[in-house]
C-alpha cells in the first residue's frame, strides 16, 4: 500500500488522455490500471489503435506546460530524441489567403515531434510510476454496477488473444478515454440510463500526409509552414520538422475535398493551395519517405456529459471521449491534457468525485473555450452546416480583423497564438492595446 485516499482506478484506453488520466489518478489511487486494446511498447512505431497517428500533431503551448509540470524534463527529452523546438509565432510561418503572418515572440514553446515519439516518452514516464500498471492486448467489453445500479464497481474484459476469456477488475473509479468510439455511451443506456446529448458539427474532412527527408525548404530556419484553408482557399497543408530528421506534410481538405494519395495527385493538391512554398520545396528533388496515406474526419464530436441529468458514481470521462475536435486545429491533446488537470482536482479533493461536479467542471475548464474557437472557425465554411448565432458571427468579423492585423504586426500575432494555444483567455485579443492596433488600420 502507498498510502493514497483510494484503493484502485481503472483508465480505459492508453492514448495520450489515458496516459495524462492515469498520471493524474496516481496521486490519489493505490493503483492505477490502464486497460488498452494495442500492445502498448516502448517502441517509436505507429500502432493499430492510433490510426490517426502517422499525420502530423500538434502540440498546443498550454499542452506542452501541462506535460512539463506533469513529467519534469520531458521537453528537453523530446529535443534530444531529435524533436524540434522554438517560439510559436517567431518560429512557425503562417500564411492564410496567401499572406504570411508577421513574426512575433509568443514567449511559447512550441515542440515538434511524431505522434508515435511523443506518446511513447510519455508512456515511459508513466509505466515508472509504481502504482501504475499496464494491462494491454485487453479488449474492454463493459463494465459492471452495484446491485442497485447506481454505482460503477468494475470493468469487464476480455484477452484479444484469447477472446473467451473474460475477466472482471473491481474498481473504485473508472475512467473512459476511449475516444470518440467509445461504447460507454451505449452501455450506460442499456443499464437504464439517460443517453448523452451530442453535439455534431460535420466537416468532411480528409487529410494526406506524406514524409521526406528533411531539407532547408520551405522556409529555413522555420518549424513549419502552416497554409491554413479558409473560406476563401478551402485547402491547407503543414509541413513541419520533426524528429528523425524528417519533414512530415499533411494537406487537407474539407467537405468531400480528398488530397490524393498517388505522389503525383498529392504533389497537385499541394499546387492548387493559396501559397507555392510546400510544393516548390518538395517538388525540389525532395526525397520521400513513404507513400501519402489519408485519413477521414466526418465530423466533430461533443458528449454534453455535463447535461445529463442523472449519472453513476464511479464512471468518468475525459479526452475525446468526451470532446473531439477537427483536428485541423490541433486542439485534441492540450484539451485531454487540460481535462486532466480537472481529474486531478476532483479526485484529490474531499470525498470520491462526484460526476456531475465533475463533467461541469471539464465543461469549463477543458472544453468550452476550444470547443467555440474550433465551432466558429468551421462555421466560416458556408458548406458547413450549423446555426450561426450572432455571436458567432461577431466572433468570426472580430477574429478576421485581428488575423488582418497580424499579417502586419507581430505583436498582435504573437497575442493571438496565445489565446489559439489556450494559454491567454479570449479577451486578451480585446485589451485596450488590441483595440488600438485594430483602429489604426
């Protein structure tokens, strides 16, 4: 025994929210017990549960704070394993409608690495806490109430390799991070329970992603050049630096619009976007690494946990169980791990969590703000479709002009990479010095 308020937690899923959701209940629990599907390795490799996971990530500025205060040094190991690091709007070149942002000093770090990279440094940081173990090739088939039924007491599995044997793992608390496929939705209505209003906004995105040997194109001495699709250029790409010194380009489109995926028909998707810089670097005999593969996103996702009227102790959610975004913006794992600092909270407080403080508590404090960047950007698509408020529209006018604005002055880019990188709330970008740069135009 460790000496901590509670006996075991269960964390469905080991992705980075459950690696971020077991770091989080290892401070309260005496054991921790990630369940996955994967075989979960130390390996840099991609793996069948993350098939998202060979396009491009990002790693938004307050994400990458949230993972040093959980893991002390993690960033500096990342750098060594060849990850690449600098300023988030002095060191990232950002072009909408064809015109670059101005360069500015954020005074955030922003850090460049794999999918694959990333999650493994931070399942090593997690398997060495020793109230944490890993219970991987385990498929979780449900999970099992007190006879009164209002109450998780375990979760239900099965080996993947041995399929007809199952087994039971009693819990005090059980936490989904899952991802947006998640059966505990459907589980809980079938013991009776209310179902989780969802709120869908669907895009049709598909995104390509092709790797070359690193080169000082596009733009040396930059992370990435990011060419962000707007209304106006539907289509966008990123091509960053990662490790392995590499260069990972991932184009997308939006409503049905599929980046190719033969290295002719992608070279030409990369053509058509409103700046040149992607496909003049790769077309300068740039060596590629493997063969462009897609990847389809119909639609964000939000479970509105925090409606629901009545709802079992001992079952939490966090992630993109809870919330996925368009990827697009990068969004997914700052919001897991800002999800975490809330799991944290309501397990170390007093007394076991209570779910519906719990979800309202991820509501505000993970959620909401990404959850209205993300909506009023996808709602800039007229193809999208979804209700307009006249809040939204204001947003949208207002965040168009300071866009404006920082194509001409890096202060006003720099301001609004803190608030995209949800470090700074919205109304940072409505001080008195915002204002002022706005009016001058």
């Amino acid at each position: 025994m460790t000496g901590k308020k509670w006996r075991r937690a269960v964390v469905l899923g080991g992705s980075i929210a459950g690696l971020l959701a077991a770091r989080a209940l290892s401070e309260a629990y005496d054991e921790v017990v990630v369940v996955d599907r994967d075989e979960l390795t130390d390996l840099m490799g991609n793996r069948r549960g993350v098939p998202q996971g060979r396009h491009v990530h990002g790693i938004l500025a307050r994400g990458q704070q949230i993972f040093e205060e959980y893991f002390p040094g993690i960033t500096a190991e990342l750098k060594a394993a060849g990850a690449v690091t600098g300023d988030v709007a002095g060191d990232i070149r950002w072009i909408m409608d064809g015109v670059p942002m101005s360069k500015g000093d954020s005074r955030l770090l922003v850090v460049s690495v794999a999918r694959s990279t990333l999650e493994a440094h931070i399942r090593r940081r997690v398997r060495a806490l020793v109230n944490v173990r890993f219970l991987d090739r385990t498929e979780v088939v449900g999970v099992r109430f007190s006879p009164a039924a209002g109450h998780v007491t375990g979760v239900r599995t099965a080996e993947r390799q041995e399929p007809g044997r199952r087994s039971v793992i009693d819990t005090d608390l059980v936490v989904d991070t899952m991802g947006r496929g998640s059966q505990v939705p459907r589980w809980l209505e079938d013991h009776g329970w209310p179902a989780v209003p969802e709120d869908r906004t669907q895009v049709g995105l598909t995104y390509t992603t092709c790797q070359y040997r690193a080169g000082p194109e596009p733009s040396p001495g930059d992370i990435s050049v990011d060419i962000v699709a707007t209304p106006d250029n539907p289509r966008g790409a990123i091509c960053a630096r990662i490790d392995g010194e590499r260069q990972i380009v991932t184009a997308y489109g939006i409503l049905g619009d599929v980046p190719p995926t033969d290295p002719e028909g992608f070279l030409d998707f990369l053509k058509s976007l409103s700046s040149p810089e992607i496909y003049q670097a790769l077309i300068a005999d740039r060596e590629p690494l493997d063969a462009p593969v897609s990847y389809r996103f119909p639609a964000s996702l939000r479970r509105r946990y925090e409606r629901v009227d009545r709802f079992p102790a001992g079952l939490l959610a966090m992630g993109d169980s809870v919330c996925s975004f368009n990827p697009t913006y990068g969004q997914g794992m700052t919001v897991a791990a800002l999800g975490s600092l809330v799991l944290r909270a309501h397990v170390t407080g007093d007394g076991p969590p209570d779910p519906a403080a719990y979800f309202r508590d991820l509501a505000r404090g993970a959620v909401d703000e990404a959850w209205r960047q993300a909506l009023s950007n996808d709602l800039g698509f007229p193809g999208v479709e979804g209700v307009r408020t006249p809040e939204i529209l204001a947003d949208q006018r207002y965040v168009g002009r300071v866009v404006e604005a920082a194509q001409r002055d890096g202060e006003i880019a720099a301001a609004f990479a803190r608030v995209v990188g949800l470090v700074d709330p919205p109304e940072a970008l409505r001080s008195p010095k915002v204002r002022n740069a706005l009016n001058a135009d």
